[in-house]
C-alpha cells in the first residue's frame, strides 16, 4: 500500500513536472517564478494547469471554427448545395451578431455564477449539437431548404457561442495573469493554425473534386473538436469568484449606456471596433469572389483553407507579445493589413492575368487571416487589461451586443453583392479597414482607461 501511494505521488510530481515544462513553452516565463498580478493571489499555483488547459481548449476551437467555417467552409457547402449566393453572405453576420446580440441578456446570470466556467462548457456542447444537425440538413432538405435550415442552426450555433464568450473573457482573467493573456490567446490562435495546415494539407491530398461528403465530413470533425474542447474547458479550476452586483437587462442596459457616456476611452474603443468589423466579416465575399473565378473544387477551398491556417501561425505570436505591449497598436495594425488584403483583391479583379491560379488570391487570404486574428486577439486583450475586473463582464457584453447589431447591419451588404458584385464591396471593406487603423491609434492604452477624471464617474455609472 506504502509502495503505491509513493508511485502516484511519483506519478503526481512527473506530471506537474510536464505541465510546468508545457506552461514554460508556451507562456515564455518560468513557472516557479511566475508573477499573478490581476488576479486573486489563492489561484497562483493553479495557472500552468489552468494556461496549458486553456491553450488545449482553443487549439481544438480554433481548428473548429476553420473546418466549419462561416466564413469560406459553409459558404463553399451552401454553393455545392446549390443555395443562394445571398444565404451565404448572411453566414457570419448572423455568426458575429447571434454571438454577441444576446451577451447583454446573459451577463447578469453569468456574473451571479460563483464558478463561470459551466457556461463555457454547456456552449461548447450546444455547438457541437448545431453543426451535427447541419449534416442531415444538408443531405435531405431541398437547395433553398437546407440553406436556410443552416443559417438557423448558425443562428443557434452563435447564441452558444455568446454565451461562451462573457464566460471565457471573465474566466480567463480570474485564472491568467495580466500581462500572460496576450500569449494564451496567441498560442490558442497558433497551435489551432498549425492543426488547420494539416487539416488543409489532407484536404488538398485526399478530398478533391466537387462532391458533398467532403465538406460534410470537415463539418461532423468540427462538432466533436467542440466537445473536446468542452471537456477540456471543464478541467481549468477555478475559484469561486464575486457575485454580488448582478442586474437584470434593463438596469445593465442602463449602466452599459452610462459607461459609454462616462468613459471616452469606451466611445473609442466601441467606434474602432465597429469599423474593424470590415475585416472580421469580409471572408464571405472573398470565398464567394473566389468561388467564382476558381470553381467550387474542394482541393481549391484547400488552398484558401491552408492559407488561413498559415496566417495563424505566423501572425499569433507576434499579435500576442504585441498585444501584452499595446494591444490598441496591434488593432491599429490589423487595419492596415486587412486594408492590404482588400487591395490586392481589387488588383486581382482587374487584372485577369492574375486570376489564373488559387496560390495568387490564396495571398489575399494570407493577409486577411493575418488582420482578422489581429484584430480578434486585440480587442479580446484590450477590453480584458482595460475594464475594472468587478465590471469586467458588463463592459464585455455591452460592447459585443452593441457590435453585433451593427454586424447585421454589415450583412444586408450581401443583397448588394447580389446586384452589384463583389468587388464594390471589397472597395467598401478598403475604406472602412483604413478609418479603423486610424481610430485605434486615437484609443488610450490599456492602462490608462480610466483616468482620473472618469474613474469617479464610473463608479457612479448607471446608479441613480
């Protein structure tokens, strides 16, 4: 008995010995000497498991979301399906606007939550669930049927994953340190692109030609990358956290608005954020732009797909030690890179001798990977290193309930893509990636958004 309980311990310490080697890896410090600025100093020995644990979940998500991706994967599905083009352009709108529509309804519940991490793991289930049935959908509902039955499910997909994201940004600062939260994101984003590459390469291999199956089996991997990813999520341990403070929608409505009044930096980050959202809901016309020079091949979308994946890796350790630094600076950078993609676009179209191989349009889709996990990663860190922690998921769900109603605003655009083409649009997105480069440059650091002139103001927002 004394020999085996010595061979678990054995087993015990081997075991935080590898989770601390992992953590080193990938956090860049030393976990014996770790500092725990930002949260309660009780959870300080948990974060190598919590890091590694939160990493292994988005490296699963991550991927997910490429295989089933609403922005070129399900497009690319709908086209085979034979829906209309219009159902397509309204994929990641109603993706970006069923997440983040709803956050304020749900922020009061989740904060009355001591331990906030169920919400996360009963989401990520609830996706997994949503792109399982898209499968039958798509196999025995007629064209228009099944296109729309997927925009419902998407729609239900994303409320998941609304709810998903209050609970992770507000878990993730009780169990990371400041200062680490820009690398968790870059390493979730990077390991997940890595397993795109290859996931793209086995595409490219393997799954050619235009039939069905394929982009039905990418989208039944997808759901169970979700369950993983849930169970993982389930793993992190988490300390019970404050829950006194919460308030139902209208009262968080009404202290929601009184920031925005109150705090300049909020008005900066909401308008920067806002026009960033060209590059976060361009992918769909470049799918459906592509589409229509190359075909619908799956070894084409296999390109478009590895490029993707290839932007991931290269840019996320860059966007999260820069995000650490200055995450208004990387927002500001992301513009003028999704900018670039939209240029090159426009070239592109104008120029028919470029459009005769994928490769060359598969650099668009570099560099808009490269802009959308910037500005992704940017406002996730700023908006997390910024708000007062007691009111940091208020601030979260107020500004994604107010971006996903302009979301749905952006996606009337594709009835204009419908008349007029794409390539208007692209000239659109050029515009507007460019006015929020410019914006993010005028928002205060991180640090420094609550000064001392709004910090009073903002203890009394929204009391009467």
């Amino acid at each position: 008995m004394v020999a085996e309980r010595s061979d678990a311990t054995a087993g015990d310490k081997a075991a935080e010995s590898r989770l601390e080697r992992a953590y080193e890896l990938l956090s860049g410090e030393d976990a014996r000497e770790r500092a725990c600025e930002a949260i309660p100093e009780s959870a300080c020995t948990a974060v190598p498991k919590n890091f590694v644990l939160n990493v292994a979940n988005g490296a699963c998500t991550k991927l997910a979301e490429q295989l089933a991706s609403p922005g070129l994967v399900l497009p690319w599905l709908l086209g085979a399906l034979g829906a209309p083009a219009v159902i397509a352009t309204y994929l990641l709108p109603i993706k970006q606007a069923g997440s983040l529509v709803p956050q304020m309804a749900v922020a009061a519940r989740i904060r009355a939550a001591a331990r906030r991490k169920v919400f996360w793991v009963a989401a990520g289930l609830s996706q997994a669930v949503a792109l399982a049935l898209m499968i039958p959908a798509a196999l025995f509902l007629p064209p228009l049927a099944a296109g729309l039955a997927i925009l419902v499910l998407m729609a239900l997909f994303s409320i998941a994953s609304g709810v998903g994201s209050v609970a992770f940004q507000d878990v993730m600062g009780k169990t990371v340190p400041k200062g680490r939260r820009g690398r968790l994101l870059s390493n979730r984003a990077a390991i997940g692109g890595a397993l795109t590459l290859a996931a793209a390469v086995a595409m490219r291999a393997g799954l050619g030609g235009e039939a069905l199956w394929p982009l039905l089996l990418l989208v039944g991997v997808a759901a169970g990358l979700w369950v993983a990813g849930a169970l993982f999520f389930a793993a992190i341990e988490e300390l019970p956290g404050a829950t006194e403070g919460g308030r139902n929608l209208v009262a968080e409505t009404k202290r929601g608005f009184a920031f925005v009044r109150q705090v300049p930096a909020f008005r900066t980050f909401l308008s920067a954020r806002a026009l960033l959202l060209a590059v976060e809901l361009a992918t769909p016309f470049y799918a459906l732009h592509a589409q229509a020079i190359y075909g619908q091949s799956v070894s084409g979308l296999a390109v478009f797909v590895l490029a993707i994946g290839l932007a991931n890796i290269v840019s996320s350790p860059f966007w999260g030690r820069f995000a650490d630094a200055s995450s208004r600076s990387v927002l500001a950078l992301a513009g003028l890179v999704g900018a670039g993609a939209a240029a090159l676009a426009l070239v592109i179209h104008a120029v028919p001798a470029l459009q005769g191989w994928p490769a060359v349009y598969a650099v668009v889709f570099v560099l808009l990977g490269l802009a959308e996990q910037g500005v992704r990663l940017g406002r996730k860190t700023y908006l997390v290193d910024a708000a007062p922690k007691d009111d940091r998921p208020l601030y979260v769900a107020f500004a994604n309930t107010a971006i996903g109603v302009l979301a749905l605003v952006f996606g009337a655009l594709g009835i204009v893509a419908q008349i007029v083409g794409p390539a208007f649009l692209v000239g659109v997105i050029l515009v507007l990636s460019l006015l929020g480069a410019l914006v993010s440059r005028t928002m205060a650091e991180a640090d420094d958004f609550l000064d001392d002139a709004t910090a009073e103001a903002h203890r009394g927002a929204g009391k009467d």
